[in-house]
C-alpha cells in the first residue's frame, strides 16, 4: 500500500530527516520518501497512522490530494516510455511520486518545474 501526505510546517533539510526517521520508525514501513511538501510511505500502514506519527513529530500531515505540478507529455509512445518518465522524474532529490500517462505527468515533491521539464528533455521526451 502507498500513501502520498501533503506536509507543513518543515522548513528544511533537519526536518525533512526528522519525518523521514519517525515514519521510517513505524512497523511494517518498507520505504519512506520526503521532501519539505511531500510525504510517500509504502508498507503496511494507514494513512491515520503515518498522519499522526508526522504530527507527533511535531509538523502537519494530510492526504495529498492535488500534485505540485502538473505537465503535458509529447513523444511518449508506450508502457515502457511512461516508466522511463516516472523514473527519470522519481530520481530527483525533491520529487516523491508521480503519476505519469501518455499525455500527462503529476509530480508531488518540491522539484521546481524546470528541473522536471529539463529531466523529462534530457530523457528524450518533450515536456510543457
């Protein structure tokens, strides 16, 4: 199971570490990744869980409901061009997730959009 949550209250690198250590700490987390927005928790637990572990943390948690950015897609022909996107997009220190298709990619992470747009070009695809 994966859960995205929409942060507040981090304010750098120290407190991304802090949330990053407390949901890594919950039993049955297989991997926790966080940006100063963004929380994805993949494992056994539920989304009421990883919400109060990141508020006994001492910051606010909520179900990510809309992506940070959202970009349209040219070039993509196939399964294995949607992969090459998502990677290349999940392999920036600030993205978290993404949630790519032929024509569209939704990234939740605090990756400006030029970085992504940039990634996405140097992948061999078109990004706007």
């Amino acid at each position: 199971m994966m859960i995205l949550l929409k942060l507040a209250d981090l304010s750098c690198q120290h407190c991304v570490k802090n949330v990053t250590k407390a949901l890594s700490a919950l039993p049955k987390v297989e991997q926790v990744k966080v940006s100063l927005h963004y929380a994805r928790i993949v494992g056994d637990v539920t989304a009421e869980q990883a919400m109060q572990t990141v508020e006994q943390a001492g910051y606010q948690a909520e179900i990510a409901t809309a992506p940070a950015h959202t970009l349209e897609l040219s070039g993509l022909n196939c399964q294995h061009c949607i992969k090459s996107v998502r990677a290349t997009l999940e392999n920036l220190p600030d993205v978290v997730y993404t949630d790519v298709d032929l024509t569209s990619a939704k990234i939740y992470g605090d990756a400006s959009i030029e970085q992504a747009i940039q990634a996405i070009e140097q992948a061999g695809f078109a990004a706007k």
